[in-house]
C-alpha cells in the first residue's frame, strides 16, 4: 500500500535543502578577523560616530572580556572562536545615503531570491522596509511617507548621527552593555540595525519591517535594534532573517530592545529563518540574542516569534512589566529539524501593579533535535494583582528529538494569580487516518494538524507575515504545500 | 570549625569506631571523598536555586551525641499513631531505642541497619541493595553514606502483605545543643509483596537539629509500598530528607509526603523505573507560616514503556514561608507509552509569602501523554463570602476552603487512622476545631 | 458499484471478518446489523483502507476495480465517504479549512481546478443549512468540544460536502437524541440518489425507521448470516440478537 508515513516525512525532511542557501557575490568590504579594543575603535571610526558612543563601546568590551559564556542553556556546541571572526562586513556598493534605486542590482537579485520583492512592497504601500546585509543597512523604504507623521524609521547608524540624542538617552537602557556575554559583545561590536521612533499619540499607518540576512563567509552579524514608542503610540515591528547554507558555523548575536512610554503598545514579530545547518548537523547559525522590552504605565509588549532556523538558538524575548496596568505577551512556535538546537522562551517581570501576561508556546520537535522552552514568571512584592497565564505544548515527530519545558515561576505577592500548563503529544494515527479517509494524503494532512497545533501563535502575526510563517513552517517541516 | 570540616575530621573517628574492614569501608570512603570535592550545595547550583542552608550551617552541630538517652512511652505517644498497632523502628538522638521499638523477624524482617550492616546473614541482601539506588554523586547523599550506620531496615521477602503498619521514628531530645544526624533507611519489597511505612522525625526540645536522611526503596516485581512521611517537626528542626525509589515491573509506589512543620526542609524525591507497567504515586500537602521553608524537590525518570507517574503537590503558605516545588518528568527515548502528569497548586496568604515553582518535562519519546500544570492563587474570594453568607465565620470558612484543596491528596491515604491524623494536624495548623468530615 | 468477495480480516493474530460477501448497487441502501463485536465497525473500516487491519483474504471492487490495495486517501478520492462512529478531533483545524482542505485535495486528484473560493462558500451555505448547522460551528476547532449530536452532524454535512458515491455511516444514530437523529436522517435522505448508493451500519433498528433500508444484513462473528428486506430489520427488533446467536 502506498503508505506516506511519519518516518518518510521524516526522510524527506532530513534530505530537504534550504531554500535560501544561495550565497550573493557581492563586493564586501571585511575587516580581518579578531577582536581587540582597537578593532571596536576601528568599527566605530568606521562608522563615523560620536566619541560617546566609542568610549560606550569599549566600555561594553572591557565588561565582555571579564564574562564568560552562559552554559546553563539545554544546548550543545562548541563555543565559537571569538578571535575567528570577522566583527565587520559591509556590501561595497551600499550607501544608506541613497534610495532604493540606486541599490546595487546584485542585492536586488538576492531579495528576490529571498522572496522579498522591494519595488512589490513599495507598490503595496503597507510594509516600511529596513534591510540588512552582514552588518551594513543597505536599504530603508517608505523613509518619506513615516517622516511625515514624525515617525522616525532609518539604520541604527544612521540615527546615532541624525539622532544622537534619541540614541544616546534610550540605548542600553532595556539590556544593559553588561546585561549578558552576548549583550556585552553585541554592545562593543554592533555594526548596524534597525532604529524607530514613534512619536507621541501616533499610530504607524503601516508595518515597519527589517530583513537580516548573513551573506560573507567567517563573519558574524551584530546588529543592534532600538524602537521606542513615545506616549499613547502605536508599532507593530517586523523582523525577518536568511543566511547562506555554509559548513562552518556562524555567529548572529544581536540585541532587541523596546521601550514602550506610557499608553504605548509595540508588536513585535520575528520570522527566524537563519541556515539551520545541513542533515547532517554541519554548519548553520549560532543564534544568541538578548531582546528585552520596558513597558511604563498602561503599555503593551507583544512579541511573537516563528522560529524556524539557526542550528542553535538561545533566545528569550522578555518583558519588564515597570509600569502599573502594563501588559507583556510572549507567542512563539519553535521548530526544529535535524540537529537543530532550541532553547528559547521568555521573562515576564511584573514590577507593577496590575500587571498582566500571556505566554503561548508552541514547540515542534523532528529529526534528532531538541527543543526547550525556559520561562520566567517574576512577580515582585509591589506587584499587586499581577496575573500570569502560560501554555507551553510541544509534539514530537520522531522517536530521535526530545521536547523540554522549564517553566521557572516566582511569586513575591499573595494577590498573584499564575497559571501554568504543558502537554507533550505526538500526531495521532487516528487524526491522520481520518483526514486520508476525508481524501487529504499524509503529507498535507500532517501540515493540517501542526498548522492546527500552531494556530493561536499565528493568529497572532500581522496578516503579511501569517502566511509567510504559514509557509515556512510547512516549508521546513514537508514540503510545498500552497 | 566549619561543618564541613567538622565532618571531614570526625570522618577517620567515626571509621575507627564502625569496623574499618568491613567492605562498607571502601563505599563510605568513596562518598566522603565525593563530599570533599562538592561540599554542602549553595545557591549557585540550579538545584538548589531556591534554598540556602548557610545560615544552618553557621551551627555548631554536634555530629555524634556524647550519651544515650531515654524517654518514655508516654511522652512521645502521641507522635505514634498509637490508636492501631504497628511494628516500630525508633531512634533516640539517632541511636536506636529497643525500649520504644516493637521490631520482628517473623516472617519479615523489621530491624535495625546497624545490625543489617554488620550480622554476615544480611550480607548478601546488603550487597545487593545496600547504596545501589542511592546517587554516588549528590554531595548530601553521600555525606549521608559516608557516616551510614544506623536507620531502618526492612526487608519483605516474596508474597508477604506486611500485617500491620511499620513507624520508623527519629527522635531529639536536645540533650546536646545543636546535634546533626543521618539516619540511613533501606526497604526492601519482595515480589508481590505490601508493605505500609510510615516516617517521622521529630524533635523534642528547642536546640537546633540537622537531619540528613537517606532511604532507598525496592520494590520487586508486582510489589506495592505505600511510604508516608509526616513533616511536622519544631521550628529549629531541620531535615534533609533524601529518597530514592527503585522499581520493578508492574510495581506500584507511593511516596506522600506531609511538609507542615519544621525550619527548612527539603525532600529529594527520586523515582527510577526498571520494569514496564509500572506506577510511581508523588504526593505532597505543605502547610506552613512564619519563616518556614519547604523545598521539594522531584524527579521521575521515565525509562521504560508503558509506565505511568502522577505528582500531586498541594501548598499553603502564610506569614514569611516560602515554598518551592521543582519537580523533572524525564521521559528516556526507550519508555514509550508514557503517561506522566505532574501538578503543582499553590495558596499564597500573606504578602511576605513566596513561592517558587519550576515544574520540568524533559521528553526524548514521542508517543507518550504528558503534562504539567502549576497554578499559584488565593482563596476564592467569592466561595468564602458565600460560606459567611450562610453563618461559617470567617476562620472556619478559609480552613474549609484550605482542607478541599487538600482533600484530593488527603484522599489517597490508606491507613483510615493516619487519614485521620493527619486531618487532625491540618485542623491544627488552620487554627480550626473542625471535624472535616466532609 | 460496491463488491464484496470472500473478504477475510483480522487484527493482530484475531480473525474479525470470516468472509464476508456483499453487492451494493448504485441507488441502493443496505442496513448492516449486528449484535456487538460481530464486526460491523471492522467492516467499515477496512473499506476505508484503515491500515490497523490486516485484509488476509478476498477483494473488494468499487465499480470494478479492485481498490484493497489502495491508500484511504485514494479510496476517498474514487468516492467512497466513511461516517466514523468516533469522529476524530484536530485541535486549530476549523470544520471550513478542513473541508476546503478536502475537496480541493480530492478535486486534484481527480484531475480538476480547485473550487473557487466563493463557490465554496455557496456550498458551505447550502450544505450546513440542509444540516441545521450554525454558521458559528463552521470556525470552530474540528469535532473539538463538539456535543455528541455536533459530531454526526457534522459528519454529514461533510458528507453533503463530498457528495460521495459510497456513503458507510457507522453506528451515525448513537448518541443521538431524537431530534439531531432526524436532522441528520433527513440531511441522509436528501443526499440520496439514484448514482450513490448508502451503507448503514447500525446496532438498533431505530435509525433505519428514518433511513430505510432495500436490504438488511445481519452480521454475526465475522460473517453475513441473513439477508433480507427492510422487515428483517423489525424481526430483529422484535426477536433480539439471541435469536441469531442462537442459530448460529
């Protein structure tokens, strides 16, 4: 009987190439490999930046060579080489000075690849886009029709000119330069990025958008994303990310950090798609990265991730509840293949009263990966009627991967209310029989039920980016499936 | 002198006194070696994330008491319960009190670890199983093993049902100021065979007491042990409860454990599965206010199909208590057909209580059921306004609330008069004169 | 349409079925009854191409051709509807999407162009009004919470839906009360026609005062025993199943 079972779902996942391996021969300029004071000086000078932001650099490097690597993540690796990398790599051709048109035509190429059509977005009118290659913002759209409302949306190295004193008041004050090794390094070395400002009372008309992509071999990606939302405003952010398919590892340790005033409410959404590394576990991304967000009084953070990518994740997108009312949201659906590593999941910090948040995981395990969920739920002694709701389910596809939760929960109030729910179940026979019966094959009935599984996660991503994350979990999970 | 100094120094002593040629020698030398090198845990190990036992270890403990004492029947009775008959294991300031004890050979053996350890007719069984279970590498553990000599010991051979309840009870007198012990447990339960323990530790005066304990349990194929441990001890006292489960096929055991007394407790719980079909029960009520701290601390490892685990932990915690649960679900690739459930609800009464949960799945086997769910809240609200709607004051209302919340767990025990006794002490500890017969 | 021969099944080292044979021509409505165990629901099962039972013996032809060796998948597509008596829950799966799923995957199949999206909401429409169905019930997590009656009902707007040659409802009327059994008997009756033909398994008589039936089978330890008409379907009422447990 023609039988399209797990275990040829699984085959075919193990032999699935990804898509976005292609490498862009683009003319770079790159630094050599190495870290050293004068290296961060030399990115800075670079860069053209104040010296404020030098000495913060370099502040953030001494801390760096202080700390040492976190172990305590449910993952395996060997440690990258921090002398063996490049901390600079920049598109010869980009000038964030010029408009789209005068993109250099090979990196229009690459987006097309990548499925990210520039001039397609332009004529929507709905997504602002900022582009990163390696470690340089090669493209930012829509710059004039944001300006307009005061929105301010440009490359972070952009801003630390045109905006020095935004930058200056806000940067490192959510994930501190000694916040973490990672943080610290990221501090130090970070070479571009996204920067938002959305002034008070404004609600950004359209999604503002950033795509990462690794292209240069033996570099590592550092950017830095700053967005803050001024009093009663409104963002919803979007960030995507690709690398070419390599044999060595890369490094991508970025840092995230939000700042939502009073009455502000950010989205932020992340489609991971970094190289996963090949069936065999060779190669892929080292995906290490701190984002953390503040809310004041009555503001809202919400981040939802897919995360299909990278071959070792270490992610915890969190939210500093400081102000009274203020609401975190953590959505993610993690999937890992192969020997992909995951260990990701959130902080939800309640400092303020009546503070609210919301954890939905959603973690899906294949080949010989492994998957963990890490979770804090803090309620501080201030924090009076803090309520917490967590739901963390995992399937398994395979008997080679495995599936963690560890849920950290710590009440300091009595008027807390915490909740906290985890299952781990497989596909049922029963369920896919039942959709074969109703003429829907394993294989798309298979992408039926994750979908399902994933459903309150999509739910919550801008309509442009559902489909796509649609997509890519089908994608890295069977197949095409339209 | 730091205790663990202390402990290291009295080391050679100790083994000077117990018989240095008995093969035992090379296993307590192992683990006083493993002792060395770790030390008493301290915050920075994430098992021990939650709990500190620095300011108990600032004591000046003494580790072996100068001299025997005795006590009478009728002081401690009502720490028995003395309403049925039950064989008895009792301990004096950790030296074993024939005067208290109601032991046998008939048919089971109930006796003394000291006598197991050294008579050459256990030696085989002590081969066997004595340190099998236990973990080589837990610095508490084998500090324990290190000094092992006296404790429980019991053994129930093929198809025997235990004819009545076994109490293994460890007294302090507080004749010395501060004194440490570490009682040293094994049972072991034949195929088929039943067995009921029941456990306490208690302490009689107001000096401070250390207990680190170790019991390892056996259960052969078939086999059923319920083991109850009742926590109600002094507020000086502090225990460090170490038990490890062993399990053959098709067996069924239940640990339950009873956190209402006590400074700092901490219960390491640790289920192994050798054998299919088999069913590990984990069952906990803490209550407990002022500075009390109760740390409990699980794992279930799922290694073979087929099994199934069910964790129930129940917290109360009022004043400036602080509870914590972690509790690990590890699931092996091999143990297919898993069910694991895990549940951890909390009370949290006062604004100085806290709670720190950290319930774990850790699965490596697709075709398996398991979930946990942890909850912390308050009482409902709205429940109590209508029980004081209907003329239950207040008080009587709240500890109403708090017995149901229990009660699932209440449920399970199987000796009618512990059931009782234990509703009895609950009752207490809510300030209520309530019958609970609900 | 439907030919059974000499079909011989068992699961594991069980022996269910013990050569059944049956004929269902297109048009046709049979009752296959029995008392529990006999094998009725391994019956439909293995027409559906459930793979947890082994077909050991014999052949089953759906208009001619030999479909045993064919996927479930496959079977559905050449038309053949299984009405399960436990219907089966895909949490985040609405009842819309799994049917849009279906029909298109089936029309691929069969070489045709996806139904056009307001098409398919036409058809939705009309089909979950012929069921009594709320338009609500449609966006809900498929048969997930779903009331017993929500069950069968839903079973068979999907079959509405499918418009299938050959329709097996198995055990369709439990849990049913009296009035979801004469909603989804009517939604049945209407979906009647001279080019689909109807199995209707069942353990009471009930049912078949709704559907009713041209043959009636009674199935007994793994093997048709008596065939009749309608009034055997009554007989069996009247006389209980010792009656055929004590002939056989």
């Amino acid at each position: 009987m023609s039988k399209y079972t797990e275990d040829d779902l699984k085959i075919e996942l193990e032999n699935k190439e990804y898509e976005y391996g292609f490498y862009t021969n683009l003319e770079s300029e790159t630094f050599p490999v190495g870290l050293n004071e004068d290296i961060v000086r030399a990115i800075s000078q670079k860069k053209g930046e104040p010296q404020w932001m030098t000495d913060w650099r370099i502040e953030a490097f001494r801390a760096w060579e202080e700390m040492i690597e976190p172990e305590w993540a449910n993952v395996r690796y060997e440690k990258p080489d921090f002398q063996a990398i490049s901390y600079y790599s920049a598109p010869k051709k980009a000038d964030p000075n010029k408009t789209l048109d005068d993109v250099d035509p090979e990196l229009l190429e690459m987006y097309k690849k990548l499925g990210i059509s520039i001039d397609e977005q332009k004529k929507l009118n709905n997504v602002a886009m900022d582009i990163v290659v390696d470690s340089v913002s090669v493209a930012t759209t829509f710059k004039k029709t944001l300006g307009e409302k005061g929105i301010i949306f440009m490359s972070i190295s952009e801003a630390i000119k045109e905006h020095p004193d935004l930058v200056r008041k806000y940067l490192g004050t959510v994930v501190p330069q000694r916040d973490n090794f990672y943080a610290a390094l990221n501090s130090a070395v970070f070479s571009d990025g996204s920067f938002c400002y959305i002034p008070k009372g404004v609600k950004c008309p359209m999604e503002l958008s950033t795509y990462f992509r690794i292209n240069q071999a033996g570099t590592g990606q550092f950017e830095r994303t700053l967005v803050i939302a001024d009093e009663g405003s409104y963002v919803s952010y979007l960030e995507g990310c690709t690398a070419p398919s390599r044999d060595e590892n890369q490094l991508h340790a970025a840092v995230v950090e939000l700042i939502a005033l009073d009455d502000a409410e950010i989205k932020y959404s992340t489609v991971q798609n970094w190289f996963p590394g090949n069936k065999d576990g060779k190669g892929g991304v080292f995906n290490f990265v701190t984002k953390r967000g503040l809310c004041e009084t009555n503001a809202k953070i919400s981040w939802t991730q897919v995360e299909t990518g990278s071959a070792v994740t270490w992610k915890y997108p969190s939210c500093v509840l400081k102000g009274d009312n203020s609401v975190g949201e953590f959505y993610s659906i993690a999937v890992t293949n192969n020997f992909q590593q995951a260990d990701t999941g959130t902080k939800m910090i309640h400092l303020g009263k009546n503070t609210k948040s919301t954890i939905i995981s959603k973690g899906i395990s294949a080949g010989k990966s492994q998957n963990s969920y890490r979770g804090l739920v803090q309620i501080s002694p201030r924090a009076e009627n803090a309520r917490n709701f967590s739901q963390c389910d995992s399937l398994l596809m395979g008997n080679n991967c495995g599936a963690h939760t560890f849920p950290y929960i710590e009440s300091k109030n009595p008027s807390a209310k915490i909740e906290h729910e985890a299952t781990t179940s497989k596909i049922g026979e029963d369920q896919v029989f039942y959709c074969n019966q109703r003429g829907i094959p394993t294989e798309k009935a298979i992408a039926l039920i994750v979908n399902g599984f994933s459903k309150d996660v999509l739910n919550k991503l801008p309509m442009e980016f559902a489909v796509e994350a649609q997509k890519l979990l089908e994608i890295s999970l069977e197949g095409s499936v339209g | 002198m730091e205790l663990k100094e202390k402990l290291l120094s009295s080391f050679m002593a100790f083994e000077e006194r117990v018989d240095v040629h008995s093969e035992l020698h090379d296993v307590r030398t192992s683990a006083i070696k493993n002792f060395e090198i770790k030390g008493f845990p301290t915050k920075k190990e994430e098992a021990w994330k939650y709990t500190s036992l620095n300011a108990i270890l600032k004591n000046d403990f003494t580790v072996f008491p100068k001299k025997d004492s005795a006590i009478e029947f009728n002081q401690v009775k009502k720490y028995f319960i003395h309403e049925i008959d039950t064989y008895k294991v009792v301990f004096i300031d950790g030296i074993f009190s024939s005067h208290l004890s109601s032991t046998t050979h008939d048919g089971i053996d109930v006796c003394l670890m000291s006598s197991a350890l050294t008579k050459p007719k256990y030696k085989m069984v002590i081969d066997n199983y004595f340190n099998k279970i236990a973990s080589k590498d837990d610095s508490l553990t084998t500090l324990n093993t290190a000094f092992s000599l006296e404790g429980a010991y019991i053994n129930i051979p093929k198809s025997k049902v235990a004819d009545k309840p076994i109490e293994i009870m460890y007294f302090s007198t507080g004749n010395e100021a501060a004194l440490m012990v570490q009682p040293r447990n094994l049972v072991i339960v034949g195929e088929n065979s039943h067995v009921q323990i029941i456990e306490r530790h208690q302490s009689l005066s107001e000096n401070p007491v250390l207990t680190n304990s170790v019991t390892e349990i056996f259960a052969q194929k078939r086999a059923i042990v319920d083991y109850y441990k009742i926590q109600n001890d002094d507020l000086e006292a502090n225990l460090i409860d170490n038990t490890y489960v062993s399990q053959q096929k098709e067996s069924h055991v239940s640990v339950h454990t009873f956190s209402f007394g006590g400074n700092l407790t901490r219960n390491n719980l640790n289920f192994y599965h050798f054998g299919e079909r088999l069913t590990s029960t984990l069952n906990g009520i803490t209550i407990i206010g002022e500075k009390q701290h109760v740390d409990h601390y699980t794992l279930v490892n799922h290694a073979q199909p087929n099994c199934e685990s069910f964790q129930d932990y129940k917290g109360i915690f009022s004043d400036r208590s602080t509870g914590v649960f972690n509790g690990k679900v590890y699931v092996e690739k091999e143990a297919q057909k898993t069910n694991a459930f895990q549940k951890s609800n909390n009370i949290v009464l006062s604004d100085k209580a806290s709670i720190n949960a950290k319930p774990q799945l850790e699965i490596f086997a697709d075709d398996v059921k398991c979930s946990h769910g942890c909850t912390v809240g308050q009482l409902d609200e709205t429940a109590l306004f209508y029980m004081q709607q209907r003329g239950i004051p207040k008080k009587e209302a709240k500890a109403l609330l708090m017995y149901a919340f229990s009660n699932a767990v209440i449920e399970n025990i199987k000796i009618p008069e512990l059931k009782k006794r234990i509703t009895t002490i609950i009752a207490n500890k809510l300030g209520v004169k309530l019958g609970f017969d609900l | 349409m439907l030919s059974i021969k000499n079909l011989q099944a068992s699961i594991g080292d069980k022996e269910i079925l013990k050569g059944i044979n049956l004929e269902v021509k297109a048009g046709e409505v049979h009752a296959i009854m029995g008392p529990n165990g006999a094998g009725k629901s391994t019956l439909s099962a293995i027409i559906a191409g459930n793979e947890n039972y082994e077909v050991t013996e014999g052949e089953i032809l759906l208009d001619n051709e030999d479909i045993s060796e064919l996927a479930p998948e496959e079977r559905a597509h050449k038309g053949v509807f299984l009405s399960f008596q436990y219907p089966v829950e895909i949490p985040g799966v609405s009842v819309t999407n799994f049917m849009k799923t279906a029909i298109n995957e089936t029309r691929k199949a069969n070489g045709q162009e996806e139904m056009p999206a307001n098409e398919m909401l036409k058809v939705i429409r009309e089909k979950s009004e012929l069921l009594e169905i709320d338009r609500k019930f449609l966006s809900r997590s498929l048969n997930e919470g779903f009331s017993g009656g929500e069950k069968k009902r839903n079973e068979i707007f999907q079959m509405a839906m499918l418009e299938p040659k050959l329709a097996i409802l198995d055990e369709t009327d439990s849990g049913l009360d009296i009035d979801a059994l004469r909603i989804v008997a009517n939604g049945v009756n209407k979906l009647k026609s001279d080019k689909n033909a109807i199995i209707v398994i069942t353990h009471y008589q009930r049912l078949l005062d709704y559907i009713v039936p041209d043959f009636v089978h009674v199935l007994y330890n793994g093997k048709i025993v008596k065939s009749g008409g309608a009034e055997l379907a009554h007989e069996l009422e009247d006389k209980g199943y010792d009656w055929i447990k004590a002939e056989n």
